[in-house]
C-alpha cells in the first residue's frame, strides 16, 4: 500500500477509505473531495460490494450509503461488522439525508459510528475524517477552483447553492452535461413516479424514487431530494397510503426548482 511520511519523518501507511454509494456522480464527486486528505479509496456501488471489499482489504474508515436499491446500508454494516476482528471498531459513517436525533440514534444502535449529511461537502466530509481518523485537509497544490455564483435574490431559497457551486466547481465541464441530461429526463421520471403512485407500485415508488433523489442531489435541489426520500422509504416499507399527497408536494418543488435550474444551465451556457 502507498505510504507517506508521518511528522517523526518515518514512513506510516496511508489510510484505506471504502466508499459506498450507488449513484456513479456522487460517487465521483466524493472521490474528488477525498483527494484533498492524505489516504487512498475505493468505492463500491452497493452493499453487496461493500461486503465482498471488506472481505478482501481492511479498510480503515467506511462512508456508508444507507438508502441503497437491493442492499441498504444498515444490512451491509451489520455484515461487514463479522467479516473480521479488525471491522469490530473500524469507523463506519452513514451517509444519509436523514439527520434527525431519532434516525442518528437508530444508525449507532445498528453499529455505525457516525452520521455525515447528504450532500456530503468539504467541511462534513473533512469533519469526519479530522474526528475519526486525525486527517486534516491538504493546502499544498489544492486551490479553490473560482467559478462566479450565479443566483439571484429571487432564486435564493430555490436550491442549495453551496452544493450547487461546489459541486459544479468539482465535477467541471461534466456538470454541464449532467444538468442538462437532468433536465431533459426529469419530467419523464416524475410522470413514471405519478404512474407508480397511481398503481400503488410500492417497488418501483422506492426505485424511481431513489433515482431522482440521488440525482436531485447533485444540483441542490433539497427540497425535491428530500421528498423523493421519503417516498422511496413509503416503497421500501411498502406504506403508501399518503404516497399521493407527498407526490403532490413534490411535483410543486421540482417544478420549482426545475425552472431555476433551467435558467443556470442557459446562463452557464452563454458564460462558457
């Protein structure tokens, strides 16, 4: 494994982070944020491969999807909690929206030895790794990619814009691109979302749910990610009696957002 040199000037292995996430973009971006500190990573895209890279690395800190499509991150925890000795007390993070005391205390009680907010950004991100592993972010050759914020005063509560600007500061000209498929495919992904709803499709409520949460995500768009979750978990645990009134909630935020979203990508475009 790559080493690097410790304050004593001896040689001190580098630390190992898995990173389970499903969505490829996040996945992405939690990658480019990790290059800041001094370790190595590795993702896997579902719980499954969590388990299987357990198996074979001893990792020394896990960020932990919990809201994963086959396996979620609460089972894989509970499995890679008996792979080993070593994954006894490795730090295992979860990686969720769901912040409130009852669901933070809900993850310790499955074994998971913190919570860090999505939309993971710098600071929960270096929070995280500065309590659990004493990494502090790097300076030398990180620079601050300047990039003009664009809003207006009117747009201000629409999205989160310090998810919007970073990530879009990460992820380059890809962020164009990704905005763009977004919006081309979001009114297409409500409609099925409403199909399943209407359908009572438990299954396919917590599928195309989690898509549009995950990409809703990436853009700021709180609101609309935070709704999509709470419908997915409906699906997941199959109630879905109030599934049409908080679709209805939804469907106002993303048209909200969507037009402020649509107005970014246009200005970004004439911006270049």
């Amino acid at each position: 494994m790559t080493s690097a040199k410790d304050k004593q000037g001896q040689t001190s292995p580098r630390n190992h982070i898995l990173v389970v996430e499903d969505n490829p973009v996040m996945g992405s971006i939690i990658g480019k944020l990790l290059t800041r500190f001094d370790l190595t990573y590795h993702i896997a895209q579902n719980g499954q491969e969590a388990i299987d890279s357990a198996r074979k690395a001893s990792y020394d800190l896990i960020l932990m999807d919990i809201m994963m499509p086959k396996m979620g991150g609460v089972t894989a925890t509970r499995a890679i909690r008996k792979v080993s000795e070593h994954y006894t007390t490795t730090p295992i993070i979860a990686v969720t929206a769901r912040v409130s005391d009852r669901a933070i205390e809900e993850y310790l009680q499955e074994g998971m030895s913190g919570v860090i907010k999505k939309p993971i950004n710098r600071v929960n991100l270096a929070t995280v790794l500065s309590e659990h592993l004493g990494l502090e972010e790097e300076t030398n050759g990180v620079t601050n990619e300047d990039h003009t914020d664009i809003y207006d005063e009117d747009d201000l509560d629409a999205l989160n814009w310090e998810t919007f600007n970073e990530y879009r500061a990460l992820l380059g000209d890809k962020f164009g691109y990704i905005l763009k498929d977004y919006l081309t495919a979001g009114p297409d992904m409500l409609a099925e979302i409403s199909g399943a709803v209407i359908d009572d499709n438990a299954a396919q409520i917590q599928f195309l749910c989690h898509k549009l949460k995950s990409t809703a995500q990436i853009f700021g768009a709180d609101s609309v990610a935070d709704l999509a979750a709470k419908l997915e978990i409906m699906g997941k645990r199959q109630e879905t009696e109030h599934a049409s009134a908080i679709f209805n909630e939804l469907h106002i935020a993303y048209e909200r957002t969507q037009r402020v979203l649509r107005r970014k990508y246009i200005l970004m475009q004439n911006m270049g």
